[in-house]
C-alpha cells in the first residue's frame, strides 16, 4: 500500500472517525453476577485490554473503560505530521465502534484517587466505583521538577515537548512554520527510559523534510542526555549524512540542567548554553500520575514493578498495570507495541484469574517499531520477548532481534499499514 491510497482510505473513513463518547451514568450499576474489571486509560494497552477481557470471557467480565479524552489520538506517526505527511485529524480516531461492538462502558473523566482496600476508583464528581480487578494503563508523567527557571513544576508551562500527539504537537509544528530560514530548532533528550526511544530521532528528521523544502538553510541540533543514539543508532547517523548533510547535528552526553524560556536557552550540566530559536524540550518521564500518587511507582520512585505473569502490582495486589508506566523486561522499549502484546496478554491472565482456571506461564509478545527518515523510506526494529521461570522476568528470544539493514521504500509501505493494523484491532 502506497501512502497516497493509505491517506484516501483514511479520508474516506474505512478507519474509525473522530467522534467522542461518555459513559452514561444510569449504566454503572454492577451487572448481577459478573465479576467487573476497570480499565484505567484508553490508549494502545487499554484499548486493548477492555476489548480482549471481554472476548477471553465470553462477555463474562463486565467492563469500565475510563479515560478523560473524547476520542484516540495516536502517537505513532504524529511525527509525520511535522513533514506535512500526516494531519492531526488522521491520526484522531472514536472509540464508538469498540463501545458498542464489545458492551463496554466508556466513562470520560479523570480517576482522582484509588482505594485499594475499598477496592474502589474515586471520580471528580464524588462517584465511587467498585472493582474486581483494577487495570491502570496511565502512560507517562513529564518531570519538571528539575528545571528551576519553570515555576509550574506540575504542567510545565511553556515547554513543549510533543511526545503525547495532540495539541503541544500542532503548537511545536506552527512555532517550527513561523521560524525564520537559518534559524535553529533544538530538540532535548532526556537519559532512557523515556516513551518510544527512536521519536526524538524520528522527529529531526521529519522536521529536516520540512526545512529541506521551505527553510533550507535552518539548522536541527539534537542535543542528547544518553551516551549514543538509543535505537537504529547507524541507521539515523546514516540518514543524516547523506540525506540531510549539513542540517542535523547531532551532539551525545548533553545532560539538561535547566530551561530559560524567557531567553530560549538551554543550560546543559557540562556544557556551554545553547541559545536556539525553537525549543523542543523532552523531559524525563516516570508513569502516570495516578500510578504515582497511588504508590505504585515502586522502582526508583518512578516506574512500577509487575508480576510479569498476570502483569500485576508488585505494590499492590488486584491492580495491574501495563505499557510504559511500568519496568520493562530485558531489552523491552516503551513502545505501543509493547503495550499492545500486554494488554492481550494481560486479558489472558485476569481471565484466567478471576475464574480460577490454569494461568498461562510463558506468556509472550513482541515489539516491531518503525522509524520514516525521510518522505518515502523507513526502517524498523524487532524483537520477541518470552517469559523467563527462573529470572521471572521477559526475556529476548535468542535470535528474535532484527534490525533493517537501510532504511526503503518498502518499509515505509509496512509501516503504514503496521499502524492500520495497529488501529483498526484496538478500535474495532
């Protein structure tokens, strides 16, 4: 599939359109009989976990959907948008069809705190929900803490990050437009582990597509915490050089200090600062704030440890967590991949558990991400992950790992249509 009929199959919505949809209050009541699991977070891990919870039941688990949005929003290929290859609208997607196909209840509205004792989530409005088993799918938090210049250490007003697509992606993309040609956008990377580790990459060199046809004389500088690149390190390096010589640099070992907005500098640990005229500045991350604040963030104070078996809490029992708020196995990325492979998986387990009948023990899923570099090719990384009796961990699958050896045409065909797939199984 060509990108030109992949884009006119998303206008002509054979993909799920934009609409939003809110949980009717009157249909909260448990149903008789039906053990209920609440599913915190609609994105890629709790999409999918709602969804196969009620097909490995055979609709015999009743289920929560909460989630604040209105609709999906993908955040694989909103780099794309960066390049004029992809528009937000696109990649915005209703979870209508899911709701209805599935009988989920899908409640817009933040969870404001959880009782693990009551077994209960608590809503903004006073409501209190009970549960039988608790998943929470909260992504990440952004770290401000840090940068002293900041003074809303919670939202960190005035920096743009752009790793959640949505609005601070339109607004990087229309500061990036109203920069004048020879002007310089740098973009900060924080030390791993961090969302998605080939974005940041990804993303230089969606915006050098764009500089190459309206600012050619602008400049990227991709000033990184991590000692190297941390995915397709050659492949990116390769691109860059011949692809676009003289406009990305790329500079390792910059550890960010702190962000003078007012000045649009850059303070760096060891090095000079750095003064550019867009600032791209990705924070450090830990998992979601209700994970957090509910002490679920037992490793390092920023991720949450899982049984790797049934995905649950090592904090907390009967709550379970998934995708890139927790600490991942060996070699395993925060993608939406990941996330996908263990919110089957984790259906598989909370199925198994909440009927008494023999858990899966070498559950198993894989991670395929791909990077477009330039307008028409792309590559990708990938690996399986099966689970280890004895480190009780995920382990890498002895000769899974498979890593594009150039970036082609080809690729970025199946890259498209990895991210079809991708939506349409979580949507539909």
């Amino acid at each position: 599939m060509h990108r030109r009929d992949f884009i006119q199959q998303l206008s002509a919505g054979l993909l799920l359109g934009a609409t939003s949809t809110k949980g009717l209050a009157a249909n909260l009541g448990k149903s008789q009989g039906l053990p209920r699991v609440i599913v915190v977070g609609g994105g890629f891990g709790g999409l999918t976990v709602a969804k196969y919870l009620r097909v490995f039941s055979q609709n015999k688990i009743e289920i929560l959907l909460i989630d604040p949005s209105p609709s999906f929003i993908s955040s694989p290929m909103s780099n794309l948008i960066f390049s004029n290859q992809f528009q937000l609208n696109q990649l915005t997607f209703s979870r209508q069809t899911l709701v209805q196909k599935y009988g989920l209840q899908l409640i817009q509205s933040m969870v404001t705190r959880i009782d693990p004792e009551q077994q209960q989530v608590h809503l903004p409005t006073g409501e209190k929900l009970n549960y039988d088993r608790l998943v929470l799918s909260p992504g990440v938090a952004f770290q401000f803490d840090d940068y002293s210049n900041i003074s809303d250490k919670k939202n960190g007003t005035g920096i743009v990050h752009a790793m959640q697509a949505g609005p601070q992606t339109l607004q990087l993309k229309k500061s990036i437009e109203a920069m004048k040609d020879g002007g310089v956008f740098a973009i900060t990377i924080p030390m791993a582990p961090y969302r998605c580790p080939p974005s940041p990459y990804e993303r230089a060199c969606q915006v050098g597509i764009y500089f190459k046809k309206y600012q050619p004389k602008s400049k990227i500088l991709i000033l990184d915490a991590n000692p190297d690149i941390t995915s397709k390190s050659q492949l990116f390096k390769k691109v860059w050089a011949n692809y676009f010589p003289q406009m990305i640099e790329y500079r390792n070992n910059h550890t960010l200090m702190d962000v003078d907005l007012s000045d649009q500098r850059l303070l760096f640990e060891v090095q000079d600062d750095i003064k550019a005229d867009v600032l791209n500045v990705i924070p450090p991350m830990r998992a979601g704030d209700i994970a957090h604040q509910s002490g679920l963030t037992n490793i390092n104070k920023r991720w949450c440890g899982i049984n790797f078996l049934t995905f649950e809490s090592t904090a907390i029992q009967k709550i379970h967590i998934l995708g890139d708020a927790t600490q991942g196995g060996d070699l395993m990325p925060k993608s939406a991949q990941i996330a996908y492979g263990q919110g089957k998986a984790c259906a598989q387990a909370i199925t198994q558990l909440l009927f008494n009948t023999e858990l899966n023990h070498q559950p198993h899923y894989n991670n395929l991400c791909y990077s477009f570099m330039t307008e028409s090719t792309a590559a990708h990384i990938q690996t399986d992950h099966l689970y280890d009796a004895n480190l009780k961990t995920m382990k890498v699958i002895p000769g899974s790992q498979e890593l594009s050896s150039t970036p082609t045409e080809d690729e970025y065909a199946k890259g498209l249509l990895w991210a079809k797939d991708m939506w349409k199984d979580i949507l539909s």
